[in-house]
C-alpha cells in the first residue's frame, strides 16, 4: 500500500472513533453550528451579489450623465460662433446653429432638441396643468349658464363700435332683462345702455337707471361716462324746465298764438341764461339698505344750464316767430359744432332747412351716418332732396324700401311721395299714399295739408270737406298753399318746386 493510501485509511479510522466517542447531544450541537454557517455563509453570498448589482447601476448612471453632458456640451462643427448670424443661433445653447435634419425650422440645434426630448416634467409642473385645466372646465360651466347674456352684451358692443345705437339698445335691453332675471347688476350693461339711450334722444328713460349705480363707484374711471350722461341729461332738463319758466312769465295766459311772442324779450332772456348756475330746491337723498345712490349725487353735479338746449330754443323760437331761414340755421349749425354727438337735436330740423334753401344735403348726410349708420331721418332727408330736384322716381324708389321695412318714418316716406306723384300727374297714386300717411300720423297740419292737396287733385272733395271740418272744429285753417290751390291761384309747380318746395 501506497504512502497516500495510508493516510486515508488513518483519517477514516480517526473519524470513525471520533464519532465513536461523541456523545448524542454533542453530535446534535455539531449540526446546528455547521447549519448556522451554511445560513451566513448564503446570506453573506446575496448581500455581495445585491452590491455588485448597484455598483453596476451605479456605473450605468454616471456614463448616462456623461453622454448627456458630452450632448449639452457645444459644438462647433468647426463653424465659429461669431460667424453665424445671430438670428439663426440656437434659442437655448446660443452658440450652435439652429435648426435639424428633420426640422430644419427648430428653434433648437439637433443637441439642444435632443436633450429637450430626454428632460422629463416633474410631479408640480404636472400638477399645474391639471389645475389650469379644471379651473378652464369649470369657467365654462359657468359661461355655459351666462351664454345668453354675454352675447347680448358683446352684440350690443359691436353695434355701438359700428355707430349703430338703435340695434345697440336692443341688444342692452335683451341683457338688462336677463340680468333682472338672475338678480344680476351688470354695472358696464347699464352704462352702456344709457350711454346708447342718450344717444338716440331717450332722454326720459335714462332716470329709469340712476338707481343701478351707488354714489361711491359712479364717478370712478369705468363708470364715468355713465356719469356724464346723467350730468349732461340733469343740465338739459334743468334748462329745459328754466325757459319753459321763463317763457311763461313773459307771455303769461295772454298769448295764444307762438307768432306773437315777444321775441327779442325771449331770446335776451335766453342769453341769460347761458352759463348760469343752476338753482334748484334742495333734494333729500335717496337710500337703499343704508347706502346713498346716485339719485341726488348726479344732480348735485350739473351746475350750469346747458348751452346746446339753449341753442335749441333759439332755434324754436325763430321757427314759431317766424323768422328767416338762415337765422334758423344758425343756432343749429352752432348744435352741430359744439356737440355733434347730440344728432337728435338738429339731425331732421336741419336737413329740413337744408332742402328748403336747396342746399346739397350729401356731406351732412354722410356726417350724420357717422354718429348713427342707422338713423331714418337721413334718407327722409335724401329723399326730399332728390325731390327737390326733380328725380321723382328715385326718391319714391328710395321711400318704399323705408316703408316696406315699417320704418318709424314710414309716415314721411308715404308724404314724400304723395308730392312726387302730384308732380308727375299720377293723383290717385299721390291721394293713396297722402292718405296712408295720414292714417299712420295724422296729427299735423302738415300731414293735413298733404291730404288736402292732393284731395283737391285727385277730385276727392269729400275727403277734402272731412278734413276742412276737423280743422274747424279745432279753430285752424288750410296752409295758405292748400287754400291758393283750390281757388286756383297757385298751381302744383308753384307750391313744391318754388319757395320751400313744400306744402305747410
């Protein structure tokens, strides 16, 4: 037997009388320790392999970043920064030039755009989005249940910018009924409405809004012209009810004719009057739940009667007393220039005395459509133009369309041709028309007049007998014009292409 052979048989004989010679429990505590190191030894072995995994992350990581950092780093290409146009230059590096292979309009070179890509959004940025998106949902559910409204108003805004004050105050009043609906006190709404009110003459309804506005907020910047209006529309009634004063006082009950009116004595008491203050009873101020409103507030504020209301009674006064035409003139031309706004004041008086002296109407009709491109009163007044100047039947053309629409006016259209029909011979046409519109405004003697003329032309005599009895029975006559007519000592020709060119 070999020497290695020996030793192993020695180890196994060792062996075998070593465990001969252990005990049971000795044998027992010799497993559990060799099962304890087989345990720490595989614990050991995991904990080397989970740090051998990290260390290997770990690596991956920091050659990410040094790839991205190599990316972000500029390159030139060889291309100097100073030799590139500084409009075509990267928006973020600023020093390569912009622009990709796939886009070559990027506002970014291809490393900027390529790290943008890789930059993620974080949590609050997410966040952000998703508030601004709720808040926006929830905007339109409230805009959904105010829909009706603001389009009336942004409706009636646009009007107003197109100078269309008329269609403007509808589309007011569809939002102002809408806002008293819902309890609603739209401030802008109602500045707006009395701004387009004023605008349009409505002077009367203009004190149905004083309540809508508080004494603490009607003077400030965004309300102010609300402001002004209640201020202007104060000195207009003031002066209005001054002269009416005046008037009285000077002619008493004694005067019952306009004509006899001591005219130089009014119009010195007119002269009066302008920049005068105000004198007004003390008014006691208006309260609602404990606030003051800006029903004495306004009032308080006009302090002087209102000079283009003055010129306007001058102008009265020189129209009943009878006096020439361009003294008329005068005081509404001095209207139009110092508040050509107020194109409710002068707009048809004016145009009127414009086509009595046969003055070219065009340029004053374009000056009025500026205010208001929907205002009647200048095709009444173009169509009593081309009357005038003998183009009949356009200016009959010209009043059907107003009234086929219904218009306000339709009544003046009607008269305008029954006196184009009388000078083109056709008197049943002119009797039909003159009767018309009678039948739509018969309560002047001008819209009489009409009648009677062309009752007189046509032959209609017992229309002509009716009209002659309510005038009697009011203690009035025919113009002078209707009465020449009938005994023959005036023709047509004479009546409406002479003088004034029309019947009074």
């Amino acid at each position: 037997m070999d020497e290695n052979r020996q030793d192993e048989v020695l180890n196994e004989s060792e062996t075998i009388e070593e465990t001969e010679v252990l005990s049971d429990e000795e044998l027992k505590l010799k497993q559990e320790m060799e099962a304890l190191a087989r345990t720490f030894q595989e614990e050991l072995d995991k904990a080397k392999a989970e740090e051998a995994q990290l260390a290997l992350e770990k690596q991956e990581a920091e050659e990410e970043a040094e790839i991205l950092i190599q990316e972000l780093e500029p390159e030139t290409d060889g291309e100097n920064i100073d030799d590139i146009p500084e409009e075509e230059l990267c928006e973020c590096c600023g020093e390569k030039r912009r622009g990709t292979k796939s886009n070559p309009d990027s506002p970014y070179c291809p490393s900027c755009e390529k790290a943008l890509r890789r930059y993620p959004f974080d949590l609050l940025s997410v966040l952000l989005v998703l508030i601004v998106v709720g808040f926006s949902f929830y905007a339109c559910i409230c805009f959904a249940d105010r829909t009706e409204l603001y389009a009336n108003s942004l409706q009636a805004k646009r009007y107003e910018s197109n100078a269309k004050p008329a269609s403007a105050y509808t589309s007011n009043a569809k939002a102002i009924e809408i806002m008293k609906k819902d309890k609603i006190n739209g401030e802008l709404v109602y500045k707006r409405a009395v701004d387009t009110m004023f605008k349009l003459g409505s002077t009367e309804e203009i004190s149905n809004y004083e309540d809508r506005f508080k004494t603490w907020e009607i003077k400030l910047p965004h309300l102010r012209k609300a402001y002004d209006v209640f201020k202007t529309n104060e000195e207009m009634t003031a002066t209005q009810d001054k002269i009416y004063s005046l008037v009285a006082e000077i002619a008493g009950n004694e005067i019952t004719n306009p004509a006899d009116l001591p005219y130089d004595e009014v119009m010195a008491k007119l002269d009066e009057l302008e920049n005068a203050q105000i004198v007004r009873e003390p008014v006691e101020v208006d309260t609602e739940n404990g606030e003051e409103f800006v029903t004495s507030a306004y009032r308080n504020s006009a302090q002087t009667y209102n000079t283009s209301m003055i010129n306007f009674f001058r102008f009265y006064f020189s129209a009943v007393c009878e006096k020439d035409y361009e003294t008329q003139i005068k005081y509404l031309e001095k209207i139009k220039e110092d508040t050509p706004e107020y194109t409710w004041l002068y707009d048809s008086m004016l145009g009127d005395l414009y086509n009595k002296t046969g003055k070219d109407v065009t340029e004053y009709c374009d000056f009025l459509l500026k205010y208001n491109s929907e205002n009647p009163v200048v095709y009444v007044i173009k169509t009593t133009s081309l009357r005038i100047q003998g183009k009949y039947d356009e200016a009959i053309e010209l009043a059907q369309k107003y009234i086929d629409r219904n218009d306000t006016y339709a009544y003046e259209f009607l008269r305008q041709q029954a006196l184009c029909y009388l000078m083109k011979g056709e008197y049943k046409n002119a009797y039909d028309a003159a009767n018309s519109s009678y039948g739509l405004y018969g309560n002047t003697l001008q819209s009489v007049d009409t009648l009677a003329l062309c009752s007189i032309a046509s032959n209609n005599m017992s229309t002509y007998d009716e009209l002659a009895k309510l005038l009697e029975e009011n203690e009035v006559q025919f113009s002078d014009e209707v009465t020449a007519y009938k005994n023959g000592t005036l023709t047509l020709e004479d009546i409406l292409t002479k003088g004034d060119f029309d019947v009074q």
